[in-house]
C-alpha cells in the first residue's frame, strides 16, 4: 500500500529534480516581488522565464479560463516538471476538488500527492468551490 503521508513539497534534502522547482518557485516568487516582466507569458521566449511566468500567474490565469489556461501551459512550458508544478499548484489553490487536473501531472510522485490532497477535502481551504461546482471569476 503506498504511503499517503502528506509531505512537504521541498525539504533541505530535495534530489536535482526537486531543486530545479524550487529554483524555478523562487524564480516566480522574485519576478512577482519586483513586479517584471510582461503580462502575457506566452510573449517569452521558450524557456525558464516563460515557464516561471506561468508558475507565477497560474492561479489567476485558471480561474479566469480554466481550458484556455491549460491549453496554454500544454503548449508553452517546456519543462514537463515544471508543467507539472503548475498544475499541482492549481488544485491546491484553484479548484482542490477537481480530481481532473491530479490525471493531466505525469510526475508519479506529483500525481500521488495531488490526489491525496483532493481526496481529503478537510485540507482544502474553506471557500473552495464544491466538487462538481463550476468556477467563479474573481469578484464575480
């Protein structure tokens, strides 16, 4: 039976995969201090900028259009860890009952943690749309 414990996304110990998305995390969280780079990710050239981008405004790029924005990630992050990053951190902060965005990660490890994090609903912040409930736009 595997191990469902809830573990942390990084720790001191991370293996090189695991670095690379903190690198790329730290990366979104700098741009996002600083206030740089243009509004529309997809106008970066391919690379970590561009997927740091999409890290950095996934939240808010998912809950305008949710098929849009994964078009968009499927098509423009390159990396498939980062991709992956950006869709555990949609359901963790976007829709946390959508047990769909957990199948569209490839990562195993990422993909387990996902659905364990869907599957316990007492985890999910309060506010979070019901299963099932379409998404609302912000202040709408």
């Amino acid at each position: 039976m595997p191990d469902l414990r809830p573990r942390p996304l990084f720790s001191p110990h991370s293996s090189g995969p695991q670095r690379g998305r903190l690198l790329l995390l730290g990366l979104a969280l700098l741009r996002g201090a600083l206030g740089c780079g243009p509004t529309d990710c997809a106008a970066l050239g391919p690379g970590p900028d561009r997927d740091a981008c999409y890290l950095e405004r996934a939240p808010a790029l998912f809950r305008a259009d949710f098929e849009a924005a994964a078009a968009a990630v499927d098509r423009d992050v390159g990396d498939p860890l980062s991709r992956d990053l950006i869709y555990l951190v949609v359901s963790r902060d976007v829709d946390p009952s959508n047990a769909a965005t957990c199948a569209r990660i490839v990562d195993p490890q990422l993909g387990e943690r996902c659905r364990a994090y869907v599957s316990r609903p007492h985890l999910h912040p309060r506010g979070a749309p019901p299963r099932g409930a379409p998404l609302q736009k912000p202040g709408g």
